[in-house]
C-alpha cells in the first residue's frame, strides 16, 4: 500500500493545493460570511455611534428650545420697558376723575393688592389718525393681576369705563415702586403736597417666578413745580 505523498513533494504549496480543490482561502471567508463576534462588535459600535448622535441632536434641542425662552422673555420686558418709558416720557399734569366720580391727582400709586391699579397717570401725544371724537391725552393704569403685569387705558379722562387690559409680562409676583421727588430723593411712596404734582422719575422692581429681580427706571415728563407750604421754614 503507498503511503500518501506529502503536498510538498507534489510540486504543490497549500495554496496552490486549496486552489486544486476549486475554493481559495479569500473564498472561503466570503461564503462563509462574518463571525458572531464580528457581528456584536458591529452592532455595539453602531449602537454606541446611534446614542452619541440622539444626545447630541437631543442637547441641540434643548438648547435651542431654552435659547428661544430666554429670548422672548428679554423682548417681552423690552416691550414692557418701551410702553412705560413711552407713557412716563410724555405724562401730563391732568386731575381725573373716576368711574365713581371722585377725583384722583394727576399721579398717583399705590401697592395695596390687586383691587387697584399700582400706577395711574395721564398721557399725552395720543395720535388720532381716525380723527375720532377722543381727546389727545389719555388716561394710562398700570395692574399686577393673576401673576400678570398689565396695562389699561381710558378713551376718556373721566367718569369713563376703561378698556380691556393688555397683559405684559407674565408669571409677575410682586411690583415695588420707588419715586424720585424735585429735591432728587428717592420715596417709596407718593404723596405730594398738591395734586398736580409729578415724580421726577420712576422707579419698578419686577418680581417674577424663578426669575432674577428686573430693576427699571424711567424719566417723566417735566410737570408744575411745588408750590412752597404757607408757614413752611425754608431750609438753610
């Protein structure tokens, strides 16, 4: 019986031996596809490449979505910033009276609550551009209602219902108003000798839920001067 002969001896290499039997080793691999352990690997490093991509897209998200808060929270204060400057910048020294009938001076505040407004005042250079049958002075109320800083007008001076309120900051807890008087002194509160006297300047701290605390001044309009007190001693 012959013994077998080595490849070797044949002429032939393992190689050239494989390629006698109709497969190659490249061959082999490619019918007999990835390993179990290549495919984990795979789908590990898919899955890991996947997460980093949802968190990454996730993050951006939020980001953006708090990004556009604080944005239309600082456009809201400018817009309530504007409209207090706006209606300060062009106050009048006007006496009113009330839906009741009883007067009220030309400006007065008052931090007692919701039943009443914490700032009232009149306004000039109301345009007319309809040349309806209105006055060009109007009468401006500033609330703190259900968490809301907003803003009330009047179509007339007195005895009138005012119109709907249009709300301008949101999530408002508290207002503090401070007034600067002719001799350049702050007051937390305003009394004046005569009723048709005006702050020099005004003063809202704005307390909001989860929010820092928003300081605002504003000048107002030059009004009549303080007329000396009879009996008064003047100072110095």
């Amino acid at each position: 019986m012959m013994a077998p002969t080595p490849a070797n001896e044949t002429g032939f290499t393992p190689l050239e031996c494989s390629a006698e039997h109709g497969f190659t080793p490249l061959k082999h691999s490619a019918e007999h596809g990835f390993t179990l352990i290549e495919l984990l690997v795979s789908l590990m490093i898919f899955a890991m490449l996947a997460a980093a991509g949802v968190l990454l897209l996730g993050n951006s998200v939020s980001a953006q979505a708090q990004i556009k808060a604080r944005l239309d929270d600082m456009a809201a204060i400018a817009r309530a910033g504007g409209a207090l400057g706006g209606d300060l910048g062009q106050a009048v020294p006007r006496i009113t009276r009330t839906e009741a009938g009883t007067l009220a001076p030309a400006f007065w505040a008052h931090s007692e609550g919701e039943g009443q407004p914490v700032m009232q005042f009149v306004r000039g250079g109301w345009d007319n551009l309809g040349d309806l049958p209105r006055p060009s002075v109007q009468k401006v109320e500033y609330w703190v209602r259900q968490g809301r800083l907003e803003r009330r007008t009047y179509a007339q001076l007195d005895g009138a219902a005012g119109d709907d309120p249009a709300a301008l900051l949101d999530h408002v807890e508290d207002v503090a108003l401070r007034f600067r008087d002719a001799q350049g002194k702050w007051r937390e509160d305003w009394t004046p000798t005569q009723p048709d006297l005006l702050p020099r300047a005004v003063e809202m701290s704005i307390k909001r839920t989860g929010e820092p605390l928003v300081t605002l001044r504003f000048l107002v309009a030059p009004g009549p001067l303080e007329k000396p007190v009879e009996g008064a001693v003047p100072n110095g």
